[in-house]
C-alpha cells in the first residue's frame, strides 16, 4: 500500500504543478443580435483549444452546454444583482445552489467573479460588496466547494493610481475602507486579485506619452522603454507594468502574497475616425504577443518568470454594444466562428491556432424556407445517399429533433463525402459552409477536431427549436402528411405522402424511423 500512497502523492503534485502552469483564457459576452447557440459557442472553443472561458453571468444553457467538456469555467454575479446579494445571505446562498451546486462538477466551475468594476461602475454597491463575497463564500463552504471554486471581484486598473512608476503605486486612497476587507478576504480564502487592463485606453488617453509600440508589447530597445526611477528596473510594456503596480499597491497595504489574474485585456480590430489605432494589425499583434507573453511564463519585471494567467476580452464581436465603433470590435470571430484575423502564434501550441479556413462544414441556412429544407433533407438522405443513421431515435444527433439540425447534419455529411467543394453545400440555396463545427454533445460531425475528444452528450435546450415547435414532437395529432426516412436491412428509403394520423403506430413498431419534415 505504500507504493499506492507514494503514487497519489506525486500524481497530486503533478496536477498541482499543470494548475499552477499560466494559461490563455477568453471572456464570452453576448450582446451579439445572432447570438450563437451554446454548443455551437462550444464547438468553437473545443476546435480552438480555448480551456478556460469567463462568463457574464451564469446561464443555463451556457453552463449545460459546457458540462463533461473540461473547459474550467468563471461564471459572474452580474453588478444588477450584487445589492441582493449583497444584502441578504440566503439570496446569496440560493444563487449558489441554482447556478454553481445544480452545475458543478460536470461544469467545471472554478471561480465566481462577484460584480465586475463596481468601484467605477455602480459606486453605490461597493459598500456591500465585501459582504456579497464573504456571503458567496459561506455558501461554497456550505456545499464543500469552497477549495475547488474561488470567489473574488474583477477590479478596473484605474483603481490604481500613480501606475507609473510602478513601485510608487497605490490604490485610490477613498476605497480603502473597502479594499483592505476585499484584500483581507482573498488572502485568506487563498483567492487571486482579478484586474482588468486596458493598454489600448491608456495608449489612447496618455495624449502621445505612451508610445505605440510600448503598448502592443513590440520589441523595444532598452533606451526607448520605460524605467522605473526607484527600482532602475526596465519595462518593455503597459501590461507588465500595471501588473507590477497592482503588486506594489498591494504591498503598500501590507500584503503581499495575493496572485493576480488578468480578467480582461484586448485590443479592438475597428473604429471610428477618431481611433485610428483600433485595426486588425494592431489587435493581432497585441494579442499575439500578449499569448507567447504568457504561455513562455516571462513574467514581469518584479516577479520574472511567474506569468500571469490571462483572459482575452473576447471571444465574439458584440454588434449590439453602444457606443462608438471601437466597442464592438474587440472580439477574436464574428458570430460565425469566423476569425477576425488569423493570430501570429508559434510555440504556443494549438490554442487559439484561429486559422479555420480548412476546417469548414456545411450547415442549414438561417432562415431558409422550411419547405426546401425538408426537401433537401429528403434528398440527401434518399439520392444523396447519406448515411443517415445518427438521426434515429436513439443515437446521438437525434436530438435536436427538428429539421434544421437534421439538416445541417446530412448536408454536412454529404458536403465532407463530396471533398468539400464549394458546390456540394448548396442544396438549391438552403445551406451554408461555416467554419464553426456544428457538432454538438456526442454528435460529433464529420471532420469535427472533437472527433478524438471526449465528447458527452448534454442537455443543453435544443438549437432553433422549442418543445412547442419541434416537428418531432408534435407530429402526432392532426391532419396532414409528411416524408418518412425508414431504416431497412441496413439502407434507407424516403418514404412520401406518409399520413400524420398513422405516424404513432408506425413509430410504436420501429425506432428506425425519421420524420423529415411535415406538410
């Protein structure tokens, strides 16, 4: 037995070791007017290798969707609900037990950002917020998660002042009643001070005194980079810098062991006359060497060679943000998964390798007629000869069970049969080629990256569909015919014209049965 012991022991260090490993994360927002549905936001991050994503809430579906995936997972108390919380501890213990208990461990759920910037953005809460925390925290505690998921608050960097130099930093003084109780806490829970840090603004607001290159983290010679006047210590970047401010300010009220994590950090790709600086070059370069800062475990000046874990503000363009062009421009894909720039990445891997352009799939349309849906289903599944038996009742990409997953599915199929040409995703005008992989749960698509994964089916609410609307649910009563795909020696047949009215017995006798589509 004390060989097993000495085994544990050293796989417990070894996991300790690859959670301590810095790594690339990436915020998901959702103000998008065609939201992609949860597993597709999925598919996305499993092709890209993205393992930790931040959410902005702690939706439902999201949360389903991300279960059995391994992608660790921050959810958030949005700022519109932090005065309940924060005033009422069973508020916050049934927040837990509905959103983080109902989830975890097959979501894997490792911390609660409690608020985010409530200093600048709803100054009148922060009195609660140390309470809000502690209250999150007791409920953790409550239900033995308190080690596995942290609790802490993401904090704007404007909080700090005097940034440079950075070991005269210090965080504005008429906070202090509530940042030392919010340090306190975070020391004591083992938690990291979560900061958000916005080089681009501080470029844009510096009228010219921060120069370009020193916020894009380009290569500078030692004579053009920044010296900190009472270390001699050199700075290459604005990140580096505001991390080693938030060090310095924190030790200025006497702690000194809390770790930091980047929340947010960006660059945006678009904007308005009065930003020239907001271009796909720039956020590529930003973004690029933002990633091999990490992954390479520099670190900064202060703390070389311990890298700071960092979450990439964000996944998708959020079209419905307001304000100017700039703010709606800072994602990584457009809502279909396309990128907005392919990132320069070497020695990192394959995380965020956002170059899809030979990983494409066919799928339904939005919006396309119904009608030639179904006739195209019927035809790839009868002439088209695709093999169609993943659609059974029973097998894994049975459900959604309406004819627009369906679709996608046999379209998709037939598209990577055919070699991918353009023309073999056309099907009269109702499909499309995405390079967002459909696959979804354990329906793992032809040429999905997922394919060598570990892929579990979820309960996520079914794409494009409701129970109310779903073909597959409510075929049974009524008038009306439909087209039947039915499963026979091993090959299928469309059948035409089937009566609605005889769909229930016929189902009752076979599983090997489809409905295609209803009329």
């Amino acid at each position: 037995m004390a060989w097993l012991l000495v085994f544990v022991l050293l796989l417990a260090v070894s996991q300790a070791t690859a959670d301590e490993d810095p790594y690339i994360g990436v915020n998901i927002g959702t103000d998008l007017s065609i939201m992609p549905h949860p597993t597709q936001v999925v598919a996305l991050l499993k092709a890209q290798q993205i393992r930790h994503v931040r959410l902005y809430d702690a939706d439902r579906g999201m949360l389903a969707a991300l279960a059995n995936t391994g992608i660790r997972v921050m959810v958030s108390i949005p700022n519109e609900q932090l005065l309940g919380i924060g005033q009422s501890n069973s508020t916050a213990a049934n927040w837990v037990s509905r959103n983080i208990v109902a989830h975890y461990p097959a979501t894997n759920i490792t911390a609660i950002c409690v608020g985010s910037e409530v200093f600048i953005s709803l100054p009148n809460a922060a009195p609660v917020l140390v309470n809000a925390m502690k209250y999150v925290h007791s409920a953790l505690v409550a239900s033995n998660l308190d080690n596995q998921i942290k609790v802490s608050t993401p904090l704007a960097s404007s909080i700090i002042l005097d940034s440079f130099p950075p070991s005269q930093a210090f965080f504005n003084r008429s906070w202090n009643p509530v940042m030392v109780p919010i340090l306190n806490f975070l020391q004591s829970t083992g938690s990291p001070l979560m900061l958000n840090i916005y080089p681009y603004y501080d470029y844009m607001q510096s009228n010219g005194v921060i120069p370009l290159d020193y916020a894009l983290f380009k290569p500078l010679s030692p004579t053009k980079e920044a010296v900190d006047s009472n270390t001699l210590v050199h700075y290459s970047n604005v990140f580096d810098a505001m991390v080693d401010a938030t060090y310095f300010a924190m030790a200025f009220l006497n702690f000194t062991n809390i770790p930091v994590i980047v929340t947010e950090t960006g660059w945006p790709s678009k904007g308005d006359s009065n930003e020239p600086d907001a271009t796909i070059e720039n956020a590529n370069t930003y973004n690029s060497n933002l990633i091999r800062h990490v992954i390479n475990k520099t670190g900064t000046p202060k703390r070389p060679g311990i890298a700071v874990s960092t979450y990439i503000y964000e996944l998708y363009n959020e079209d419905l943000k307001p304000g100017v062009i700039s703010e709606k421009n800072w994602g990584l894909f457009d809502a279909n998964g396309d990128p907005i720039y392919i990132l320069r990445l070497t020695d990192s891997g394959s995380l965020l390798a956002n170059d899809t352009t030979n990983q494409t799939y066919c799928t339904a349309k939005e919006g396309a007629d119904p009608k030639m849906l179904q006739a195209a289903l019927d035809w790839a599944c009868g002439p088209g000869k695709v093999d169609c038996s993943q659609l059974l009742q029973g097998k894994p990409c049975y459900e959604p069970d309406n004819v627009i997953a369906h679709a996608t599915y046999a379209f998709d199929t037939y598209y990577h049969r055919m070699g991918k040409t353009p023309d073999a995703c056309d099907f009269n005008g109702v499909a499309d080629i995405t390079t967002t992989d459909p696959s979804h749960g354990s329906c793992v698509f032809p040429g999905s990256l997922g394919r060598n994964g570990t892929m579990v089916n979820i309960t996520a609410p079914s794409m494009n569909s409701t129970s109310s609307d779903s073909p597959g649910r409510n075929f049974y009563g009524g008038g009306g015919y439909a087209s039947v795909l039915v499963e026979q020696g091993g090959l299928f047949d469309v059948v035409q014209n089937v009566e609605l009215e005889s769909m229930t017995s016929l189902r009752n006798h076979s599983k090997s049965l489809i409905l295609l589509g209803s009329y």
